[in-house]
DNA sequence: ATCAAAAGTTGATTTTTTTTATTTTTTTTG
DNA sequence: CAAAAAAAATAAAAAAAATCAACTTTTGAT
C-alpha cells in the first residue's frame, strides 16, 4: 500500500528541525494541513513578484529559492537564498507593504502556501509563534545591516571571498568539498554586487591561488582558511 | 505649582502619535511608568556598542541616535538614524543575539530604558503589541533590503541624492527649506558608503548646478525636484 | 545530433572612486 | 579672544571596478 508521496504534509516534514511551524501547537499543526495549498514550482520560475501584495507566505517544502531586487536596467541584486525548512513572503504580509523582493526558483522546488489571515490569526494567538516568527525576522535584519556593511566597505574581491563562505554556511559542501549550491557566474555577481566579468576573473585567481577549483558551476573548495583570511570573516 | 520637567512620562509624551509603546493597554503604560529609567546623554555619547548584550531597549523621547556598524580600520557604516518616538536596541533582544550596531547620539538625548524582560513580556501578553513590533521590524527590513541594492548598484552621486532625499523625509526642512538635520561630510559619507572627499566633491557639484545650498553643516534644498532626478526616487 | 541561445572567458579601455597631500575654513575651548 | 583642533575643500595620482568587444564553451530544445 502506497501513500500519496511527493504532497508534502506538515506533520512528518523532514524540515521539521528548522521550520518555524513547528512552533505551533499540535493541533494547530493539523487545521493548516487542511488549509495550506501545496505548490510546484519548476526550475527558474517565478513565486512572487516585487511590488506584488502577497496574500500568502510560502514555506520551502525541497528546492532553492533566491530573492531578489530589481534594480535600474533589470539588474538583480540577490538578497538572500531560501531553502527547505525556511519561510518567505511574510515580510510584507507583517508590515502591510508590498513584496520588496521577486522570489524565482533555481531548482524544482516544492512550497506549502498559507495565506495571511491565517499568518496573522498564528501570531496574534500563540505568543511562542511570535516571539519565534520575531527572532527570524530579527535575524535577518541582523543579516541584511551586516551586509550593508560590506557592500559599503569591502572590495569586490573581499565580497565574492565572503559570499562564498556565506554559501558553504549554507549549502555546505559534499564529500569532495564541493560546495552544494550551483549558481551562474551572474547570479554570484548578482549576490556580490558587482559585474560578471568581475566575478569571473576572481574566481580564476581563487583558483590560480590554490583557493578554489572549478568545475562548470561547481566550486570545490580547496582552502578554507585563506577564503576566510580573504572574506575576513 | 510646578511639576518635575524633564522627565519624560509616557502617559502624557508628546511623541505619542509615533511611539510603538502607545499601543499598549494604557494599565500597562503606567506599570511602565515606575519601572523605565530615564537616561539623558549629551552630544556624542554612546548609548550601547555594537557586540554588547543589551538587556533592554531605549524608546528616545528627545534628540537624534546614530546606528552604526564599525568597519575594518574603524570606519563606520550608518544603518538608520532614530529620532523622538523611535525605538532602539531592541532587535538584538528579540533575536537573542549581540547588538549589530553601536548607537550613539549626535545630539543631546534623552532616552527612556525599557528592560528586556518587560519587552518579551509586552510580546507575550499583548498581541496587539506584538503584530505593531512585528510590522516595525519588518519594515525596517525593507529599508535595510532597498539599501543593499541601493549601494550595490548606483553611483555615490545617486546615493547621496538619495540620502538627502531620505533625511529629508525623516527630519524635514524648515521654512527657508534648510534640512533639519546637521551631519559632518563624514557622517554623511558613513552613510551613502563612500570616502568623505566624494561626498565634499559632490556637495560642491550639487551645489554649482544650484541643486543645493551649504553653509556650514547647513544644506538648504534649492531644487529638490532634480535632487528626485538624481537620486532617481 | 544539430542548431540557437545562453553562459562563460579574456583582453583592452574607460570610468569611477579612493587615496594622498596640502591648504583653507570653521569650530571648540581654555 | 586666540590658539588648537577638527572639519572642509581642492588637486593630483593611483587603484579598483565597469564597460566594451570579440570569442569559446556549454546547454537546451527540436
């Protein structure tokens, strides 16, 4: 006898370590069940739009979601990834503005859909939920003001250096080394702030310096330590 | 019959229109009337330091706090400014962790002291409070996200339009259109994230195409409408 | 398997921005 | 009020990064 598979259900989800829903009380738990949407999403496509009004937040079931701002000439400035386990869209659920980011897969992805009311209803009655959904949000302010900072003041090389080890925190590395996340050279420009070309020569210096080595889109890590001397992290 | 001035009370703040901590029962209000400190800092005096562990947060009931991150080799990066009816110090408490940024006043200021404890017990019990904190924090997460892609792809010309405009919106102009707040080059540079010479080169610029006018810490907006223009807002 | 499109690479050039150095002005404070 | 300190202004040189252009490789669709 075979169950549904591939419908992902709160209860026994595999993110259960990290997922804020967890926070909820059981019972809770089963009504949202019955409620949430499940979505699929396939490789490259689009969540939800900047300047949209979400009615919903999404929380990332399998798959890679990067978030990003639009700026002047359609240049993406990626703020930060969303894996499984996490939640996104509820930023602007919370403070009643519209998306300040586009959410676009970079792999299948997977994502339960709660809509807003149900968000508000969840923080207005389980203060453990909030206090939780705050510590997140919080979390990320920390993140983002951290790097304001290094945008602002580090050079380009510094930057890729970090956002590197930002990744391997992330996504990690396999038992080769290599780090599990496979970007474009322009979505890891897009991350740094800078142009592809720039991210393409530092990477081959990185790798003339014993730092990296390159695969396509796959980046073994060689020596961490001077990617941490680089990123001074 | 005089009462004690200058000591701020909630009851009767005149920044209640903005101040978060309206939003509480006014019996609460008075429970915080005994329990806050009042604390008042001159010109340039720290009010917490970046790496700190805040154990409570401060509502700022007159003067203006700098927030700021320290660089590499000292130089600071400011993330926002607060003003009278703002409050600070607070996310590091809900996220459990250090304090990212340091606050120091940039004028005489006096600061209402709220313990952290009084602060995860106003989430916990009053959800009203809680979803006004939520929509706080996730608006200042916006500002901070718009920031990054704000550093990361426009010019310092751009930026520093863009953060006159900004100061302009949050601290006004008088009626001879001269900006209500006075920061060094320096300061100003610690803002957009540039070196203080290109924030000088450039306020001379703004001002030979009578963009603005300087006089001392003084900028008066002659033209804000190209100001817009330039800071493409 | 082939073709077109997308992604990646490289070198040269230009632009932007920082750094350094020096002078002038303003502010602070004894 | 005057000396000292801090801040502001300006110019020139250096460095960092972006842009441009040409070309190669990889990927995906038919």
């Amino acid at each position: 006898m075979k169950k549904v598979k591939d419908i992902p259900s709160c209860l026994d989800c595999t993110n259960a370590k990290t997922c804020i829903l967890k926070k909820l009380p059981p019972e809770e738990m089963e009504k949202i069940e019955y409620e949430k949407g499940v979505h699929f999403y396939k490789k490259n496509n689009i969540i939800y739009r900047e300047g949209n009004r979400n009615n919903g937040f999404y929380c990332i079931n399998s798959g890679i979601v990067k978030l990003y701002k639009t700026g002047l000439e359609g240049k993406e400035q990626i703020i930060r990834f969303a894996k499984a386990g996490n939640i996104i869209g509820y930023r602007s659920i919370l403070s009643g503005e519209l998306a300040c980011t586009t959410a676009k897969t970079i792999e299948d992805t997977t994502a339960c859909f709660i809509s807003a009311y149900k968000l508000t209803e969840m923080v207005t009655k389980y203060p453990v939920f909030a206090m939780e959904l705050m510590k997140l949000t919080c979390k990320e302010l920390g993140e983002s003001n951290k790097y304001i900072l290094d945008i602002a003041q580090k050079t380009v090389r510094e930057r890729l250096a970090e956002i590197l080890l930002l990744l391997i925190d992330n996504f990690g590395v396999d038992s080769e080394n290599i780090l599990q996340i496979f970007l474009t050279r322009e979505e890891l420009a897009n991350m740094v702030g800078t142009a592809t070309e720039s991210v393409i020569r530092l990477l081959s210096e990185f790798k003339s310096d014993n730092i990296i080595e390159l695969k396509g889109r796959k980046i073994k890590i060689l020596n961490l330590q001077q990617l941490q001397r680089l990123g001074s992290y």
